[in-house]
C-alpha cells in the first residue's frame, strides 16, 4: 500500500506527523480525524490554538446564510470545546472566511463547492468560489479541533478540497413510520457536517400520506392518521436546509406503493374501495389506473401544487414495485392495453410514466425515479436512482442517461460500515463506462426505509456508518482503506453527538426500558455486556423471522431495536483474534486481552439471570446469553490449547463447529457475532490449523 492510497495528497513530513514518528523519541502526535478526508492535504508543524479571543471575519461575498453559518460555527466550536465565545469580529480574528460570489438563489446540482483551508500558528483561512465551499470548509475546521497538552488547538494544514460527485444523499422515508421534524432537522444538521449535499424526502406510501395539499386535502386528512407536516412546516424545513447547503427532493411515489392516495381518493385507483391505510409491510396490489384519463388530471394539479412548495429543479416520482395484480384483474385496463398494443405490465408502467414525466416537464421541473422509470424515448434531464445496481447505472449512462446509485447504501438492511464502504458508483460495469458516459453518474444516496425506525431508534439506523457513504461520494476514490476509516469514524462518531443526533445516547435508554427502573448497575452492565455483540438479522430476514406479522403498531422496545446494527466490540474482538492467529498463537499480549474478554462474555449468563427472571424483554434473549457463554467457553479452550502448545483433537474441534452452527443461526431476530471469531479461533488451534502446524 502506497502512503498516497491511504492518505491522497499527504506529503511524508505529514505522513509521518499523522502516524506518529515510531521509535525516534518524538512525540506521537494525534491523527487527523477528518471524514470525509480531503481532496488534497499537506501537514506542518505546530498548531493554533483555539482559546476564547477567537473569531471570526468574513470577507468577499457576503450574505445573511454566511453570517448564520458563522454563528452555527462558533456555538458548535463551543460545544466541543467548552470554551465561551463570542460572535463579534475582533480587529485580529483567528479565523478568515472569504467567498468569491453567491451560490444560486435556489441551490442547483453542480454548483462549485470546493474550498481551500490553510492553518498556521498564527491564524487560520478558508477560501470559496461560493458560500457552498465556505460552509464546508467550516465543517473540516470543526473536525481538526482536538484537545492537546497545551489546550485546544487545530494543527497545521493545508488542504485543497472539492468532491468527487455533485449529488450526496440521504433519503429518508417518513411515511411507514413517521419522523417529526426535530428528528429531520437533527440529521440535517449530520449531513452538513458529511458534506453530503441532498435530502429525499419520501413522503407517500402505503402507510402514509405525509404533506399536506390544500387543493387535495383529503390526502393528507384521510391518508395520515393526523401524521403529516403542513405547507408551512415544509417550507420552514427547506430554509433550514439551504442553510446548511442541503437541496431538498421530494418524492410522490406512483402508480404504486400507493394506499394512502386511495383512502380519500379510492377513484385513483384500478380496483374498487374502499381503502384504509396499509398497517403491514410489503408490497401491495392497490396501484394507479394509468388508462383513466382522470387520474393524470388529478396529478396535474397536485404536481403543479407541491412543485411550487418544493423549489428544487428535481422531483421524484418513484415508480417502483408494482406488481400488476389489480391491473390484471380490471378488465377495463385490460382492454386499453390491447387497443394500444400494450402487451405487458411493464409496457403499461412505462406509458404511465411517459405520461406523468410529461407533467412535471411541463410544471418546470426534471424527474427522478427509481430504475423502473427508465424506458426508451424519455427525457435526457432525467435522473435514474438505482436500487438495482451499477449494471442498471451504467446502462442507462450508456444510453445517455444520468443516474445516482443506491444499491449497496441502503443503511436499513443493518450491513457493517466496511461492507457500504466497499461500495462506489463507478465500480462493476460503469468502471468501463466512457469518460463522458462516467460523468452522468451523478453520485448515490443512502436510504433509511422506515420499517423498524422511530423517532427514538432512527438516529442509530444512520449515523455513523452514512458518514462513510459520504466519504465514498465525496473523497478521492483511492481511499478506501478500512482500518483507518474505522479510527476516523469512531471520532466522527462522537463529534456528531455535539450536534444533538441521538445515535449513541439512544442505547443506554432503550436498554434502561428493557431492563426495568429497578435495575442495578450490574445488572444494566450484564445486559449492556450482550447487547454490544449482538446486531440485527440482516436484510429483508427480519419479517420472515418474526414470532408474528409487525406492523406500523407494533413496538419497537425490543433488544433486536435497541442494539446498534453494527457491533464495534465484536468487530474488535475479531481484528483481535486476526492478530492472534496471524501470529502462529504466540502474541501473548493479545491472548491476554482475548482471555479477558471470553472470561467475561462466559460468567454473563449468571450475571444477567435474576433481570431475565423480572423483564420479558431480557428473557426473550435468554438463549443468546446462553450461547455467548457457551462459545466465550469454547474460545478460552481453544486459548488454553495454544498456551499449553498442543493441538486440540479432531473430535473436539467437530463438536465446537457444530455447536458454533447453531449459534450462527438467528435467535430474537438477533445475531450473535463473535461466533465467526471464535470459529476462527477453534480452526486455528486445531489440528491442521494455523497455530498447530507451526507447533
């Protein structure tokens, strides 16, 4: 690994300051915990510091949204540094802002948003053609602030900085379960600190119709058991996010994933009503009539009203999932697909869609869609949003099409950051894209599905690990070393909480609920020890492995709702064992912390019994606690035949695979995740393993 894979643009001297000079009696100074890391950056030495004569002056352009981003800075710098300070401009600010012009009145896909930041002991300066690359070099800023011996400081850099792709975003879909906008605005403010720079807005569904329309109001009336943001809420949630460079993208979705539409206007729809609000999960047969000439005049005047509350140029119509039962069952459509040599479903989609993109072209406006909407002869400004894939991508960018990717970055389906990580728009098929067809991949969005979220939990499901999406969008794409991005992100990750974003205060709270008022500290330790290596079945498994069919009533106070989707302990444990192994079972140091860790996983089960016996909650992991003191027992055994340096026998390393299979298998919907480590571990010590062939 070349040091620029790791760290593009680092010069050695800042190299080595990053890493410390190892073994030459210097002091080790702190890694830069920059995330997303820049395009370019050189390091020096010193620092300054930051105490509380610091201020800030602009210069250049200047405009209301750069002074409130300033005064964003400033209390967020406080927060993280305790350190009182003041808004006003000293005659010798610590900090210099200047911005060439203003950015567009209603924030467009492309703008510039580079900056440059330099730092000296003496002073520090950001440089932007637009407020866009001014606010994100006060995001970087705010990471470089760490605590030092001689106080608070940023060190000594120098960074040239733009992103890779103009479109990086979050989609979060508000209509399964519905997020109030304090719980918006927070995540709001998580993006600006990613840099990511779009905010989907999914608003209707088969659970929900989330806007209010003062031309329809039944939609929202009928269609939202009261669980809908006004006009003026919106636009309110709007302002917010052009303060913080965020464009915000509604989505309608059409003809299907629909119910919510037909409980207040049941003549949309292709089989009769009436219709109520969808409780469960799935996908649904209501769906549009796409041959009733009523239907588009209908979302003519609803298009024409939320195009002029949603000022974006981009508007979203989904378009995905339909599953065709009620138009097979209509004969009325079915008649209308033969007088118009309509011989499929699909054929009948893309007529539809035809149809509805030639309504928001002509309110002024460009779609966005899921992969379905991509059908010959449609308009080149429109945007495919993939769930598919790269295949599906770079085949519309073949055809001339842009495109943005979120297949891989659906934050729901509970994969490790590594596994996003791995993901970039340009890999797969559209690495052998042209470099004009490249450039109408625009970027992706990650997607937060609202099945298992709350207000409480949903924080969790997002942060951290959409901050290593952002980094993917916005970095260099050689960065891609995953041992160093877990460092950066587990301080990212505390830098966020300053923002007011739940995603680690959440969990000793739910976890407090499971285990009752009453419960000791051990006994919050005990459940705490479990809970932090356990995750969530992955992917779309968490219905087929329910007890019963969850719906949008169902409670989310379960263990499976409350751990975090990624496991850092048991990630640890296993780089640990990685270690071990990879030593031929003689790193003493590491087996010492491996014994630590087992002893402690074994004796829980006790620890934890007299709370399974008082909370239903903590008696439905019962079987896991056993588990994990059935292979921490398992892993300390196969420790001990390393220490004693002799080979376990073949019966027993059989007898522990199998155990170990069964405790891969889910249990409370739960994953018990050291499992595989331990595995490791018993495979090694074997015979015919690792550590018993260097015997």
């Amino acid at each position: 690994m070349g040091i620029g894979h790791w760290l593009p643009g680092v010069s050695v001297v800042g190299f080595a300051l990053l890493l410390g000079a190892a073994g030459t009696g210097a002091q080790e100074q702190p890694r830069l915990n920059l995330m997303p890391w820049p395009a370019s950056l050189q390091t020096g030495n010193g620092s300054l510091r930051i105490d509380s004569s610091f201020s800030v002056a602009l210069t250049g352009h200047t405009e209301a949204r750069l002074d409130r981003a300033v005064q964003r800075f400033l209390r967020q710098l406080s927060r993280q540094t305790a350190i009182p300070l003041s808004a006003k401009t000293s005659n010798k600010p610590a900090l210099n802002v200047h911005t060439d012009h203003a950015s567009k009145e209603v924030q467009e896909l492309g703008e510039d948003e580079s900056y440059t930041l330099s730092i000296t002991a003496d002073g520090a300066k950001i440089e932007a053609p637009t407020p866009l690359g001014a606010m994100h070099g006060l995001q970087t800023f705010l990471q470089l602030v760490e605590v030092s011996p001689d106080g608070f400081a940023a060190p000594t850099v120098a960074i040239q900085d733009k992103p890779r792709f103009p479109w990086r975003g979050l989609m979060i879909d508000v209509s399964r379960h519905f997020v109030p906008l304090e719980v918006l605005k927070r995540n709001l403010d998580g993006l600006e600190a990613a840099k990511m720079n779009v905010f989907h807005w999914h608003l209707s569904e088969n659970q929900g119709f989330r806007v209010e329309s003062k031309k329809f109001p039944k939609l929202h009336t009928l269609g939202s058991d009261g669980l809908y943001y006004t006009q003026d809420e919106i636009r309110d949630l709007i302002a917010y996010a052009r303060d913080r460079g965020i464009r915000v993208v509604p989505e309608f979705d059409m003809p299907g994933h629909s119910t919510a539409w037909f409980v207040g206007h049941a003549e949309l729809a292709s089989g009769p009503g009436p219709y109520e609000i969808e409780r469960k999960w799935g996908v649904f047969d209501p769906a549009m009539d796409p041959t009733n000439e009523k239907t588009y005049k209908f979302l003519d005047e609803f298009v024409a009203e939320m195009t002029r509350l949603f000022p974006d140029h981009y508007f979203h119509i989904g378009g995905d999932e339909v599953n065709g039962k009620q138009w097979d069952a209509n004969p009325k459509i079915q008649e209308f697909k033969k007088s118009h040599n309509l011989a499929t479903n699909e054929a009948l989609q893309a007529y539809f869609s035809e149809r509805i993109q030639k309504i928001v072209t002509k309110h002024g406006k460009a779609v966005v869609g899921w992969d379905e909407v991509f059908i010959p002869g449609v308009p080149k400004d429109i945007v495919i949003q993939s769930w598919r894939g790269q295949e599906s991508l770079a085949k519309a960018a073949a055809q001339g099409y842009h495109g943005i990717l979120s297949n891989g970055y659906y934050l729901d389906l509970g994969w490790s950051t590594a596994r996003h990580y791995a993901v970039d728009p340009l890999s797969g098929p559209a690495a052998s894209l042209n470099p004009e067809q490249q450039q109408l991949i625009l970027g992706g969005e990650s997607c937060m599905w609202a099945e298992y979220v709350n207000a409480e939990n949903i924080d969790s499901r997002i942060w951290p690990r959409n901050a290593a999406i952002a980094e993917r969008l916005w970095s260099p794409q050689n960065v891609t070393d995953v041992a160093p991005m877990y460092a950066r992100l587990h301080a990212v990750s505390a830098q966020l909480e300053w923002l007011g974003l739940t995603h680690r205060a959440y969990y000793p709270q739910m976890l407090r609920r499971i285990a009752g008022p009453g419960a000791r500290p051990d006994e919050l330790s005990a459940l705490r020890s479990l809970a932090d290596v356990v995750e969530p079945v992955k992917d779309y498994t968490r219905e087929a492995t329910a007890t019963a069919e969850p719906t949008s009533a169902t409670p989310l106070n379960r263990v499976v709702d409350a751990v975090p989707l990624e496991s850092d302990v048991a990630r640890r444990f296993g780089e640990l064992v990685d270690k071990f192994v990879s030593s031929s079972c003689r790193d003493a140091e590491a087996a010492a912390q491996l014994r630590a860790q087992l002893l402690g996983w074994r004796d829980n089960d006790a620890r934890l019994q007299p709370l399974e016996q008082r909370s239903f909650l903590v008696k439905e992991v019962a079987a896991t606690l056993r588990d994990l003191s059935s292979v921490a027992a398992m892993g300390l055994a196969a420790l001990d035949f390393a220490a004693k340096g002799g080979v376990a026998p073949e019966d027993w390393k059989a007898q522990q695979l199998a155990v170990i299979e069964q405790v891969e298998k889910p249990k409370s919907q739960l994953l018990l995740m050291p499992a595989p480590a331990i595995r490791k571990l018993v495979e090694a010590v074997a015979a015919g393993g690792s550590c018993a062939a260097s015997k």
